[in-house]
C-alpha cells in the first residue's frame, strides 16, 4: 500500500512523472472495504447488515495486484547488473519496506502497548508480549511463524517474502518472467485456491504443503500485477487518439459496472471469482492513466489519500480490539460508529508518534547513525 505510485506522462518535448490519484482513491476505498468487513465482530442476532461475499478476501487481492504492478513499474525503471540479480532483489525489497517501516512499526507498537494494558500480571505478561512481537516486527509471520497482533499486516508479511523471489526473477529473467512465469502462475495460483477452498478466494491461514494460503494469495496477486503491468505497458504506447480514449474510458467503466455489480449484488461465488479476471485490467487503464475517468481526480486535495488509506489499514484493527474489549455485546451501530471513531484517534496518535519519532531522528540521532551531511527523514 506504500508503493511509488507514479507514471510516465508524455508532453510535447519530455516525459515526466506524476502521482496517480485515481489509484490512490481506489486504494482508499478498498481500504474502507477491508474496514467494514472487519466491523463483522458487532453483528448480533437482530443485526440486518449483509457482508458481500469474500469481502476483505477480493479487497486484500486488490491491493496484491496494485503492488505487483508498482513492483515491476518500479524494476523496470532501473537498469540492474544481472549478475547481481539476488543483491538487486533483496536491496529493492528492502527499500520498499523501508518507505513505510516507521508506519507500520508505529502501529504495531500502539496496538502492543493497548494490548498489554489489559493484563493482570503486568511485569511477567508485559515482557511476554514484549518477546513475541518480533516475527510480526521483521514481517516473517506469514512464513509459517504465525505469532501477531495486528491481523491485517499479514498482506504485508506475505507480500514482502513472495516479492523477493519475484524480483529476482525480473531482475536476471526479465523475458521469462513477465511473459510466460507470471501469467501462468497468476492463473493456475487462483485455479488451486478455487478448487481447494471450495470456491472462496480465502484460506490465508490455513497451512498447504509447506507454506501458508497466504503466500500463495500473495503470489496469485502479485502475478496477476505482472500482468496488469503488461497491460499498462501497451496502453501507453498505442492509445493516442480521441477515439481511442473513448472508447478505453467506455471499457473502463464497463468493467468496473460488471465487477462491482457481481461482488456486491450478485453475490454467488463463482461470479465473483470470475469477475478477478477482470480486475488487472481495470488496474491497468487506471494506472495508464489514459481514460477520461483519469481526469476526475486531479484534485490536489487527493494527495493525500495515500497515507490516509495506510492509515487506516494498519490503525483499525487497534479500533475493534479497543471497542470489543470496552463495549462487550454492544449493537453493531454502535460498534461500528465507536471503531470509526477510535480508528481516528488511533490514527491521530500515530501520526503524533511519527511526527516526534522524525523529529528525533533529524535533530539528533542522524549524527550518530548517517555519515551523509543533510540526509533527512521525510514526511
């Protein structure tokens, strides 16, 4: 969710690059997504809310393709030594967590510090929790090691260990692995889950062979992000006339009516499944940034729906946990409007934490820990 998220945009004489906003505002309201579906926990016998099928299951594949996309956007940028494909790798998957490690280890660090709030041996307990957090700390929970707090970064665990092979990949076999090894594996990855889940796109948790579902959500999603790169890629160079924006902004939202409309209203299993074929094209023209739809959100305001969707994702599980444990049995109204508001103040505190946590950094521990003059933490 914290990936560069910009593209090549032709002018008269040069290319240049710009944030893309309309994946920034889908970003956003697949976020929310993943923010009802989790207000679950509050539904009670009387409760007439209906949850649309595999909700946080097709919002998290989102957000797998999203990255995939950005992964090989990314690569395919720099001009990297084969010879040193496995150095590459590791130096940009490591980069990637970096742009967002104070984020996600602030949350954590927040929902750890609630969660031992509770306990009644506070010493023996607190150092107890205090010593399990660093499988979700290094992100490697999701290699089998499934100790966590904060239920929703297993996308991120998951993403992070499946993209370092797949950046090898694309680094010494660039060919291979954008035209025969992603395209195969994002099909015959979905086709696996499809038949072993009993139609449902879930599973993350459940263990396969040697490794959790969720690495293989994660490989499924990620290559189909190949895939919607290659779309991307051939968008735009041949899109160029009016006709041709026409008619792209008519697929677009075609595409978006059929799949929303299959989620939400159809709500069978096999349709829905169905329908992810279709989204890493969605993505791509979004991404492309060449449909009419693209023009609707230029709005500078939209800058930062980025870091509002991140925090979200990592905040609001904090949210449910505090209001599960203070309003026990309360309606589902109630708890979703009292997770609402305590994901905000959740949300508040972090930033509050990353602003002072930066602060540090630039005014005294950059000394110590960075040789080069001027180098800062940035916002």
């Amino acid at each position: 969710m914290a990936e560069t998220n910009v593209m090549a945009v032709e002018t008269s004489d040069k290319v240049v690059t710009r944030r893309n906003y309309q994946l920034d505002f889908l970003k956003f309201i697949f976020t929310l997504l993943v923010f009802w579906c989790h207000t679950n926990v509050f539904i009670g016998e009387n409760t007439r809310v209906k949850f649309p099928l595999m909700l946080a299951e097709v919002s998290v594949h989102f957000f797998f393709v999203v990255s995939g996309l950005l992964m090989v956007n990314s690569i395919m940028k720099s001009a990297a030594d084969t010879s040193g494909s496995g150095k590459s790798a590791i130096r940009f998957v490591l980069k990637k967590f970096k742009g967002m490690s104070l984020q996600y280890w602030t949350a954590l660090f927040i929902f750890t510090a609630i969660y031992s709030g509770k306990l009644g041996n506070p010493i023996r307990e607190f150092f107890a929790i205090l010593y399990r957090i660093f499988p979700e700390a290094f992100l490697v929970s999701y290699a089998g090691v499934r100790i966590d707090f904060n239920g929703p970064t297993w996308y991120l665990s998951a993403m992070f260990i499946v993209m370092l092979p797949l950046a090898y990949l694309l680094y010494k076999r660039k060919d291979f692995f954008l035209y025969i090894f992603s395209p195969l594996t994002a099909i015959f990855s979905m086709g696996y889950l499809y038949q072993v889940n009993n139609h449902y796109f879930g599973g993350q948790g459940k263990f396969y062979g040697i490794v959790l579902g969720g690495i293989i959500r994660a490989l499924c999603g990620l290559c189909f992000g190949v895939v919607a790169w290659l779309i991307y890629s051939k968008l735009s160079r041949i899109v160029r006339k009016k006709s041709q924006i026409i008619l792209l902004t008519v697929i677009e939202t075609l595409i978006w009516v059929i799949f929303f409309s299959a989620w939400f209203i159809v709500q069978d299993e096999q349709s829905t499944m169905s329908v992810l074929l279709l989204l890493p094209i969605a993505i791509a023209i979004a991404f492309s940034g060449k449909s009419y739809i693209y023009r609707m959100f230029g709005l500078k305001w939209m800058k930062y729906l980025s870091s509002v969707s991140l925090a979200i994702y990592l905040n609001h599980f904090i949210a449910r946990y505090v209001v599960k444990q203070c309003f026990s049995g309360c309606s589902y109204k109630f708890g979703i409007s009292m997770m609402a508001l305590f994901t905000a103040a959740s949300c508040l505190i972090y930033y509050v934490i990353m602003k002072l946590c930066r602060s540090l950094w630039n005014k005294k521990l950059k000394k110590v820990f960075s040789n080069q003059e001027g180098y800062e933490i940035k916002v």
